[in-house]
C-alpha cells in the first residue's frame, strides 16, 4: 500500500484564496513542482520544503518534463501565453518563450539528437518547436486547420518525431529536422484530444470517445475502439510487461487495453465523476495503474484482477497527480501537496512487528 511521507502547505499569504489552489504537479529527480492558480512555480524539495522558482502572469495550465531521457529542463505553460523553462537541480527558472497568440493546450519535452527540445500546441492552429538552450522556436509547425489539442514526442528505433492531434481529427507525424508534415493520418471524425506515444506503438483520442491505434508505415488504422460514451481525456501505454497495455480515461470509467491490439482487458469502476488522468506506476515489479477523476479522488488499481490498492483512496483527496520514476506519488489539493511512498513491508511483517 501507499504511505503518506509528507504535506506540505503552499506558502500563501493571509486572505489568498484557497480553495483548489494549486492547478499542477510534477516530480523531478529533485522534489515536487507545484504550479498554482496564481502563476507561481513552487518546488517542493524531497524533504517537502518549498522554493518558489518564479511566476506566469496568471494560472499555470501545463506542466511537462522529458519522459524518455529525464533531465532537468521542465516547463510549464500558462494563461500568459508564454511557456517558461525551470531547472529543479539548481532552483533557477531558465527562460520564457514567447510565440503563441491564443491559449497553449499542450506542451512536451523530449530530446533530439542531444538537443533538447519543448514542444507547445495552441489554439493559434500552431505547434512550436522550441530549442530549449537558447529559448528561441526552431520550427512553427502549420497543418492543422483547428486548435491543436495534443503535441507529443514520438521516440522509435529510427528517429524522434513529434505528433500532434487537434480540432480537424487528423493526427500529423512532423520531422524535426526541418518541421515539415510527413504524415497525416486520417480516422478520427471528431476532434483529437488525446495522443500518446510508446515505442512503435501510437494512440489518439477524440471527442466521440474513440480509440484508434495506428500503422503509421501505411497511414492506416490497425484497430479502432468505443473506449468510452463521451471524449477520451487521457491515454497512457505500458510496455514493461509481456503485453503492451494501454489505460483510457473519459466517462466515469477508466478502460485498459492490449496496447497492440485493442482487446479489452478491464474496465475500472469506482470514480463518481468523469476520470480525468492515468499513468501507470510499478508496485513489486508488476503494474498499477493511478487515475484522477472530477469526484476529486485520486485511486490506484491492481491491474491483475481490477480491485483497489489499499490506502490511496481514503487518503489522497485531490484531483491532480504525478507519479515519479521510483514509484512515489504526488496529490495536490487546496493550497496543499501530499507525497505518498510505497510501503513495501509485507502484511507478515507487519504483523510480527505487532507482536
């Protein structure tokens, strides 16, 4: 089960208000970063002693970091317009970019042939690609004809690409050698909210709660699903285990899928509100699977027979969450954020220690 470490209040001053304060998370390799409605970037230190690092002129919308190649480049994105890069190991914001003229949807790092690179997806209709080093675009990405939901890394064997999906439900492959289209895959009839990325595997969510998995080689779908009854809001994949999984979001439900080839698997049913997120985390070397909600309760599922991990639910009372690489778990709610650890003593050993 998971145990709480610590909680941590925002430092707030008297008559802010309050409620739902902080509007992201996110675990580095050096503490939390908590964005909140105020524009302020907060890192929680792994003792849960908080620096503010700076501030958006407004709420913070988007918070990413390199998923494949973790560094220590993160960046958020805000109702400023602008996104803003922050280095958590020396507690030092890094730059602002400035290009979008309407709201930012998404926002990604990754790397590139040793670059690192951000990716941010706006409702201007573009997707930039920033060269995080010297803050300045690369590429102004142009296509789609519809704000752009979803701008993702795609690392395979062959190359890094980006992804996007957006309003006009298509999903575009981009070379970021030169920003051009290479591919534009065509399936969705709605809008594309969701799109992920894993190995060869590549997922995309619309509005009309289909999933597709794609064969990007021939532009083609390889399997399309009814995942939920109204939009997808989240896709996560898993592929540590013998079978590729992948985790859906969007009605009261959470959907998980073979990732390959989109048989159902489970279908979780424990949230009273439309599920917001998933991600999936490693508990004894197998998969669990960590989802969010509108009901403002963040759950942990056993992915073996679909019950409920002790001790997540009764204590993480929140909506917002980050899962880091070593397992922990970070719920924000209010003005405040709740680390819980994995306690990996065994119910024998509990006992024993009783007695």
């Amino acid at each position: 089960m998971w145990t709480e470490a610590w909680t941590r209040r925002l430092p707030v001053s008297p008559g802010t208000l309050e409620l739902y304060l902080i509007w992201g998370v996110l675990c580095t390799r050096h503490g939390i970063l908590a964005a909140d409605v105020a524009g302020r970037v907060t890192l929680f230190s792994p003792t849960g002693e908080p620096t503010v690092l700076g501030s958006h002129d407004g709420p913070v919308r988007r918070l990413a970091r390199d998923e494949v190649h973790p560094g220590d480049v993160h960046a958020t994105s805000g109702d400023d317009l602008t996104v803003r890069l922050w280095d958590p190991a020396n507690r030092t914001a890094l730059g602002v970019l400035r290009g979008h003229d309407a709201a930012i949807h998404s926002l990604a790092v990754g790397v590139h042939k040793g670059r690192t690179l951000v990716l941010s997806g706006s409702a201007d209709l573009t997707v930039i690609v920033w060269d995080a080093a010297t803050a300045r675009p690369l590429h102004i990405l142009r296509g789609h004809t519809g704000p752009v939901y979803q701008a993702r890394f795609h690392t395979t064997a062959d190359a890094t690409v980006a992804v996007t999906g957006g309003e006009d439900g298509t999903v575009r492959v981009w070379n970021l050698d030169d920003g051009t289209c290479s591919t534009v895959l065509h399936g969705h009839t709605s809008a594309v909210w969701s799109v992920t990325a894993e190995g060869p595997l590549l997922l995309s969510g619309a509005d009309d709660g289909e999933l597709i998995g794609w064969d990007v080689a021939r532009s083609l779908p390889r399997y399309r699903v009814r995942a939920h009854e109204g939009w997808i809001h989240d896709i996560a994949v898993d592929r540590t285990g013998p079978t590729p999984l992948a985790a859906t979001t969007g009605d009261r439900t959470v959907g998980v899928w073979d990732a390959e080839t989109g048989r159902a698997v489970l279908r979780l049913d424990g949230h009273t509100g439309p599920t917001t997120k998933v991600r999936f985390a490693r508990r004894d070397g197998r998969p669990v699977l960590v989802t969010s909600a509108e009901d403002r309760r963040v759950r942990a599922w056993n992915l073996t027979d679909g019950s409920e991990v002790d001790g997540v639910a009764t204590v993480a009372d929140g909506s917002l969450f980050d899962v880091s690489p070593g397992g922990s778990l970070a719920v924000a709610h209010g003005p405040h954020v709740t680390v819980h650890t994995y306690d990996r003593i065994t119910d024998t050993e509990q006992e024993a220690r009783a007695t």
